[in-house]
C-alpha cells in the first residue's frame, strides 16, 4: 500500500479527487427514493388486481378499461423511471396519479351506491 503526504491511497480514492469516479461506480440512494412507488404499489397493485377480475366478471372493463390501464402503466411508470433525486417528483407524481385512478373506479362504485341508497 503506497502512501503520499502520510495518506494511504486508499483513503485518496474514498475521499479525495477520485469521489466522482467512486459515485459513479457506487451511487448513493436515499431511502426517500422508493418510498412513493411502494407507497402506492402496496394499495394500488392489489386493488387493480381485484378490479380487472371484478370487471371481468362483467363482461369486461368497458368504459373503465382506459382509466384502469392508465393506473397500470402509471404505477409501473414509477418503478421504471431512474432512481436520481432530481426525478424524485416525477416517481411520486407518476405513483400517485396511478394510485388516484386505481381508487376512481371504486369510488365512482361508492358514490353511486350512495346516490342510489339515498334517494
């Protein structure tokens, strides 16, 4: 092991001019990063899950077929996307858009039950 001014080499590289190369090798992820996919993954994958085979039972999606491929395609979005800080906005605004058209399906269901039961 060389040494240079009393400093291994070893601790140049960790520390020193070659930081850029080393964060290149191995970036460092911030535990903020998956928390807005996951956060929509875990409530939205399943409830899309239950809505295709509910729709399928019915003959199909129908008119919920976009909005429920949008959610699909939006939540996958969001994994799929880099893992950069700078498109941290853009994974939490794909997830949860996703997210919000899981949950139309199901609220339009509620709400016209309600509707239906009130009046």
């Amino acid at each position: 092991m060389s040494t240079r001014d009393g400093v291994p080499d070893v601790a140049r590289w960790w520390g020193g001019a070659h930081a850029r190369k080393r964060r290149a090798v191995f970036p460092r992820r911030s535990p903020d990063v998956v928390a807005g996919p996951l956060a929509a993954t875990l409530p939205g994958l399943p409830l899309l899950a239950l809505e295709y085979r509910w729709f399928a039972a019915q003959d199909g999606p129908g008119a919920f077929s976009g909005v429920l491929f949008w959610a699909a395609g939006l939540i996958a979005l969001a994994w799929v996307l880099p893992r950069r800080r700078s498109l941290r906005g853009l994974r939490i605004t794909a997830a949860g858009t996703g997210l919000g058209c899981a949950l139309l399906p199901v609220m339009f269901a509620v709400l016209l039950g309600a509707a239906v039961a009130s009046g």
